[in-house]
C-alpha cells in the first residue's frame, strides 16, 4: 500500500497529471447532494480513506478549502507530513475579495509542511517560509486521443476553453465572433446551463458544447485549429492552455504577466476586449503555420523543463521521509 496519498474534492486534471508524475495515489472524493450533505459524506469518505491508507506522506488541492482544513488538521494530530497544492482561489477565496476568509486561507496553508504553487507570481504571495514554496506549473497531460471532432464542413474551428466561471470574459468572446469570418466557428466548452444564455441568439459561427466527457473534450481540443483560454485573473496560468501546448495547437491567451512569461511561443495576446479578441483570432488564422511551428518547439522545452520541476518536488518528500 502506497504510503503517500493525493486527495482531491472535484475531477481536475492539474491533481491527474502531477499525481501521476510523482507517482502518487491520486483519490478523487466526489459525491452529489447540495453543500452541505456534500461536506458531511466527504468529510466521512477522506478520514476513512486517511485511516484506512494510513499514509506518512499527503498532499490536498486547496480548494477545497474545508479538505484542506480537514487534512491539515488530521495530519498535524497524528504528525503525518501534508503538502498543499494551492491554486490561485486557494490562496485568493472569492476572488480575494473576502478578507475572512483571506485570513482564513493564510492559516491554514501556513499549517502544511510545503505549499505547491504554479507560478512565481504566486510564490510571492504564498504566505510562508519561501523554503516551504515549491513552484510546480502543470505538467503537459498526454494526449493520445486520435478521434476526429464531428466539425461542420469546410469551416475553420477554435476552441474556447470555458468554465463558464466569473474570471471568464465569455460575453466578449460571444460578441467578438460577429466580427470574425462566418466559416471560422468559435466552440465554448463548458457547462453553460447554469448561465442566462438565450443560444437562439447566439451567433452563428458560435457553438456550445456544453460539459463534454474526456474522450470528446480532448478530441475537440486535438481536432481543432487553435485554442483560446481566458481569464480576469492576474496570476493564473489556466489549465487549457497545458491541453493545447500538449495537443500542438496555437493559443489565444490574456496578456497577463504569468501567461505571457511562461507560454512565450506559439501564442497571441489579447486584452480580452473584443476589439482584441477579434483581432487575436485574424491574427492566429493568418500566422498560423508559423504558430504551429512554434508550440511544438514550447512543447518539446516545457517536456524537458518539467524534468526538473518533479525532481525538485521529490527531493522535498525525500526530505521528510529521512526525518
């Protein structure tokens, strides 16, 4: 039985891939029900599965915030070592606009032996012993799926990687394709269904795909021309842009420091106005071959880069296993 563990409260494929580069036991606790009905059988689920794997290493995806309150707190009561991987909401709840809860977050992070962060912007701000950081992007996931998307004939297809969530400037994207060619089609991924979107008066080179399982997700994003993914963030470095440089495709990413810096070829900018996701997209389509050069040449170093970035993490387990 594995004696170190990786707990997460939701199917995110950052806790897939670096779990499985470490060579971790990666338990994702998922259950339906509202919030708290979810809370009381996932609490009950991840202490069981504590006790049961009794585990001298775990690591928790913070957010959760209340997972990482549970296993900060377990595993300082039986002196288990506790690595947190703390996205930008676990470090910035609600968008950091909640000062209880910032103070909240600063504790219980600071309580884990390490904090794992995905850029150097963050680092800044992890709130701890800067010996303690570890910064770990995501690692490129593999992408051996080879099914052709269903496309519309003779149409040029990006993808719009979409949570539908409030850091996404989605509305500009829809009104962005009214200024962009009738046959190049924009397909929002994502669970749209919770938002008031009236698709009787979408445009037409706009498609909802609406939450797609792996299979047809990573099909898309492998069948596509380019990809664009966004966000009102400052110091995030979104997840579809991982899939597309893993799948070869051209990006359209914010022009925000973190993204800028670290997926530096391959890539246009955009200040997510419309003018200028419009503007992105003519430009993509025109440079096109001269992009897809290009992230295959990001791709080959992030492969390469990510060799060190594991090794760095395993030393600092390897450090708590000797004491």
């Amino acid at each position: 039985m594995s004696r170190k563990i990786w707990i997460t409260w939701e199917h995110q494929r950052r806790n897939i891939t670096l779990s499985d580069a470490l060579g971790i036991d990666l338990h994702e606790i998922t259950t339906d029900g509202n919030r708290w009905k979810r809370y009381v059988k996932l609490t009950y689920r991840t202490i069981k599965l504590l006790i049961k794997t009794r585990p001298k290493l775990v690591v928790v995806q913070n957010p959760s915030i209340v997972l990482t309150i549970l296993a900060t707190l377990y595993c300082k009561l039986f002196r288990i070592t506790v690595f947190v991987d703390a996205h930008n909401a676990g470090l910035f709840p609600f968008e950091g606009k909640s000062r209880l809860f910032n103070r909240l977050a600063f504790f219980i992070n600071s309580l884990s032996d390490r904090i794992i962060v995905t850029n150097e912007y963050l680092f800044h701000h992890a709130h701890k012993n800067k010996d303690a950081i570890i910064i770990a992007p995501d690692p490129l996931p593999r992408i051996s799926i080879k099914k052709q998307y269903p496309f519309r004939t003779n149409t040029v297809n990006l993808v719009y990687v979409c949570s539908w969530g409030s850091d996404e400037p989605y509305n500009n994207v829809i009104s962005a394709a009214k200024n962009i060619p009738d046959n190049t089609v924009i397909h929002i991924t994502g669970g749209y269904q919770t938002k008031n979107i009236n698709s009787d008066n979408l445009p037409e080179n706009i498609v909802l795909t609406g939450y797609l399982p792996d299979e047809d997700y990573l099909s898309l994003i492998n069948s596509c021309d380019g990809v664009m993914v966004l966000t009102t963030r400052d110091n995030c470095l979104v997840c579809g842009a991982y899939e597309a440089v893993a799948a070869e495709k051209p990006l359209i990413l914010t022009a925000t420091p973190p993204l800028v810096s670290y997926f530096n070829k391959g890539c246009i900018y955009t200040d997510n106005s419309i003018d200028s996701i419009a503007t992105s997209v003519a430009t993509l389509l025109q440079d096109r071959e001269l992009l897809n050069t290009e992230i295959k040449h990001l791709k080959n170093e992030k492969l390469e880069y990510y060799q060190s970035v594991i090794k760095d993490i395993r030393s600092h387990m390897q450090y708590f296993e000797a004491g």
